[in-house]
C-alpha cells in the first residue's frame, strides 16, 4: 500500500460563504463584471478579498480574480485530488474568514459555514476533514462556544485563524480564553495570513509586478511577525500546550528565529520576551510548519527550525493555477509538483522523512482515520452521479447570485 499523501493547507469556499460573499457590494465581495458587449457572453466572477483588488481605476473585470468551480466545489476538489494522487485532503475557509462580520452576524455565520464543511467531509469519509473558522468578531463567550462545539465534530481537526485576531493581533491579552480553549481540546490553530504589509512597503511601482511583491512578501512575513509577538508577550508560556501551524513554512521565522533570540537576549530596555523559553523550545515544542514553500531550500529550513516530523505538506488550492501552456494543458499543477519536489530534493537519500513530510506527520499529529480513503493509494472514488461533468448537491458550480 502506497504511504498517503495528505494536503495540510487547501481551501474552499463552501455555498453559505459564496452566498455570503455574492450578496456583499464591498470589500470583500464577489462581483459580476458585464459582457463586453451586448451580445457577449459574461466574463468570470470575481472575487474582491482586499481592499488593493478593487481599485476604481481598473475596469470591473480586471479587479480582484477570476473565481471558478475549483473555489467552491467539492467535485473540482476531488478531481485535483485525484489528478495529483493526493489522498486526504484537509479543508479550511480560504481568507478573509469571517473578520468582516459584525458581531450579531458573526456566531451564526461560523456555525452555518462550520457544519457545511464537516458535512462536506462526512460524504468523503477518509478523503477529507476540516479545519473550522471562528466569528473573531463575536464576543469572546461565543468564540470559545465554538470551539468547544467544535470538538465535538470528528472530522473537524482544527481552525483556521487570521493574524489580527480580535483586531490587534494575536498577541492581544483578550485572546486568553481562546487559546485556553484550544489548549484545553487539543485543536491546532493554523494561523493564516491575509492583511499582508502595508501598500507603501512595496514602493510606488509595486502594480508593475501584479500580486508577486504581496503574495511572495507580504503574507509571508505578515505570518512571522504574528508569531513573535504570539512569542514575545508569552503566549507559549502561558499555554504551553498550545498547537500552531504557520502558514507558508512560517515565512521567515525559520532563518530569522537565531536574530529574534539575539534580540531578546540583548535587549536593554524592554523586558518582554525575558525569563521564557527560548524561540527554539517554542519552535519545537508549540510549532508545526506547512511546507507550502516552493524549495528545498526553505523546505530544509522549516525542517532544521521545528523538526522533520513537525512539517507537513499542502498545495495552497485553489490558488496559483496553472497559467500560459499549462493551463492549456490541463495537466500537473506547477505549484504541487514544486512543492512535492522540494520535499523529494530535500530528504534526498531518506525516503522515510520525505513520506512523513508528504503524509505521515499529518495522520499522527491529527490522528486522522484514512479507511474509506480506497487504502491509501492515493486514489479518490466519486459518488454516484459525480462522474462525467454530473455534480452533487454539495457543489456551487456557478458562483450565484451576484
């Protein structure tokens, strides 16, 4: 039997958040640009998640991205899956989550948007389980509510949590509760970056280079400075059995974890960060990494920072497509086959680290029962009536209304 291959970091956008989306004018929404002429037919959806996507000086069908069936389909999910010998596949909101909400709409939103992705994984017994999102809006008695309930869903291995938390990041002292919940039932917070740096950082001819500076940049180190501050107001202290995966390989914290210690070390006016346990014990102790990272290089840093049981792999769909010939191709995704490669490269010679990377660590530290998975070879069975361009109930294949 072929050892699993489980994506870590995959996202959809279940029908509650496209309907929540599409009945949205403001950022973030889902848009219908028109044809371009009477008698042509309509562009793409699009998808408006930041505030740069919606620039007034842009036509409508340049703002945000196209949106496809791949963002809220289970069938196109289980098609890539298929397509990539993916096994399992664990499911999370893409961003922005829920930060938008207001409070009274928040909880409600989380526990709708929460039972459509574990039903959706209940009809894919093996292939798929969910990390759940919560209503950061909401007050705190609510978001610890979820959690909770959250346990209770066997298919739901974790949440997905943005860096601003309640709206100062997550080095906010008011995030106790929280993190007392989730180290009381043992879920994994993956701390997922959307807010990036700001738009001066990148200079005045950033829009040159489209969205390389804030996704290859951006989110990156938007994760990395979430997680030292997490680190220097004594988070893992204070939970100390407390599970994080970072995003992205944790950006830059791997290289730059040895200079934050430097500086905690030396420093001779503040007094955070001293008296606790080192970056290191944290990084090793707290901290898995996903290796979304595109590299052998920063493949083999995420390992030498945390551990090679505690990277796991992901794909980061449905973001980064194929485009120019390979979309045309229809064929392997570049960006899974850089990832799958980079752990290949990099465990060269040690096949049982490259497997753990590839699937193992994820089964063991989510303890996911992958029967019904067709053995685990990597195979991915449809229902009854998915086959041949038939959908199920469970898909949006058409992104409506908008």
């Amino acid at each position: 039997m072929a050892p699993p291959l489980v994506d870590i970091h995959t996202h959809i956008y279940p029908p509650s958040y496209i309907a929540l989306l599409s009945a949205r004018s403001t950022t973030p929404y889902i848009a219908q640009p028109p044809p371009a002429t009477p008698t042509s037919p309509l562009p793409p959806p699009r998808l408006i998640i930041l505030p740069s996507d919606d620039d007034p000086s842009l036509p409508p069908s340049a703002r945000g991205r196209p949106i496809d069936a791949s963002y809220s389909s289970i069938t196109a999910k289980l098609a890539f899956m298929a397509q990539h010998s993916i096994t399992t596949s664990i499911i999370s909101l893409a961003n922005p989550w829920l930060d938008f909400l207001a409070p009274t709409a928040a909880a409600a939103a989380a526990r709708d948007i929460n039972n459509d992705m574990h039903a959706l994984c209940a009809a894919h017994p093996g292939h798929l389980f969910a990390f759940g999102t919560l209503p950061v809006s909401a007050p705190m008695p609510a978001l610890v509510a979820e959690v909770h309930r959250l346990a209770t869903l066997p298919l739901i291995k974790g949440l997905i949590l943005g860096t601003t938390g309640l709206g100062t990041g997550l080095d906010d002292p008011a995030l106790d509760p929280l993190w007392a919940a989730l180290q009381e039932t043992q879920l994994l917070a993956f701390i997922h970056p959307h807010y990036g740096l700001p738009a001066e950082v990148f200079g005045p001819r950033a829009h040159a280079s489209g969205h390389i500076l804030p996704l290859a940049l951006g989110f990156p180190l938007e994760t990395t400075i979430a997680f030292v501050r997490m680190f220097l107001a004594g988070v893992f202290d204070r939970f100390p059995r407390l599970k994080v995966l970072l995003a992205h390989a944790g950006g830059a914290v791997p290289f730059l974890a040895g200079r934050v210690e430097s500086c905690v070390r030396h420093e001779r006016v503040g007094g955070q960060g001293r008296g606790k346990r080192d970056v290191w014990a944290v990084l090793r102790r707290n901290v898995w990494l996903d290796g979304v990272v595109y590299s052998k290089v920063g493949l083999r840093a995420a390992v030498e920072a945390v551990g090679r049981d505690r990277v796991l792999w992901g794909t980061d769909h449905p973001f980064f497509p194929p485009v120019g010939d390979e979309e045309e191709d229809g064929g392997e995704w570049l960006s899974v086959r850089m990832n799958v490669e980079a752990v290949r490269e990099a465990f060269k010679g040690d096949e049982a680290g490259a497997e753990g990377v590839l699937g193992g660590n994820a089964v063991r530290l989510l303890e996911l029962d992958l029967r019904g998975s067709e053995g685990g070879d990597g195979s991915v069975g449809y229902e009854e009536g998915e086959e041949d361009g038939e959908k199920s109930e469970d898909d949006v294949e058409e992104v409506a209304p908008y």
